[in-house]
C-alpha cells in the first residue's frame, strides 16, 4: 500500500521506519556515508511503500523554487520486482497533484539514468561525483 504523508502527518513509527529504510539502503547497502537527516524532511512531502508495518520503497520531493520540485532519497528494499516503478509512478501523480511543477528534478546515480528515462526523465548535466558515487542531474517537464 502507498502512502503520501508530510512530515506532520507521519506517526512516530513511520519516521522510524523511513529513516531505517533509507539506512539500509544509503549506508548500509551502498556504503554511503553522509548525513542524512538534513532537515529537508520538514518540509518534503513522503511517498512509500508499507507492508507489514515496514517501509519496502519510499521518496521524498520538495519545492526548490515556485514550479520546481526537487525529488530525492528513491530506494527500494525489495529489488526487481517492479516496485520502484510502482513507487515512481504513484510519486509522480502525488508531486503534481500536491505541488503542481512545471519540472521535477533529481540527481540521479549513474546506474539508475534508464530508470529514471522510462518515466520520462532526460540528462540535463555531466556527471559528478557525490558520496562516492557517480550521479547527473536530470529533469522531467510536466
């Protein structure tokens, strides 16, 4: 089931459950190790995935100006079975319903470029390195 919550409506567990997520995939599957809670969790709109009472895929997206959204922290605990292109989907329809851009950004890791084109993303940089990893910047028009 997915959720769209802000910050103020997520419950204590949720929290828990996100910030766990995002550490086990961040740091601990990808060795990432960089601050994560930047305070932009307060005013991000979040988007997940809940079974069981735990985060299987979630997403954050925040005004960056009037009709831009930035999109960020996209992962999946379960791989391979579709449920990161469910995630983007339902995220997608949330961040226009909710912030009505005219473009959606991320930085996207280099491995994940095709992901992000099938949903309609395209490249609008070179690469660079952040954390370690290789990323562009790319855009969706909406």
């Amino acid at each position: 089931m997915f959720l769209t919550r802000t910050f103020e409506e997520l419950t204590a567990t949720e929290i828990y459950e996100i910030l766990k997520a995002r550490a086990a995939v961040f740091v601990v599957e990808q060795n990432i190790v960089y601050q994560d809670m930047d305070d932009k969790d307060y005013d991000s709109l979040h988007v997940f995935c809940e079974e069981n009472g735990k985060v299987t895929a979630y997403l954050r997206a925040f005004k960056v100006e009037t009709d831009v959204v930035r999109m960020g922290r996209v992962l999946t605990i379960q791989h391979g079975q579709g449920l990161g292109s469910r995630l983007l989907e339902y995220g997608l329809k949330e961040i226009r319903r909710r912030f009505a851009p005219k473009c959606i950004v991320i930085d996207s890791q280099c491995h994940a470029i095709g992901f992000y084109e099938k949903a309609g993303f395209r490249v609008c940089s070179d690469e660079f390195l952040e954390e370690g990893i290789m990323h562009v910047k790319m855009e969706l028009e909406t």
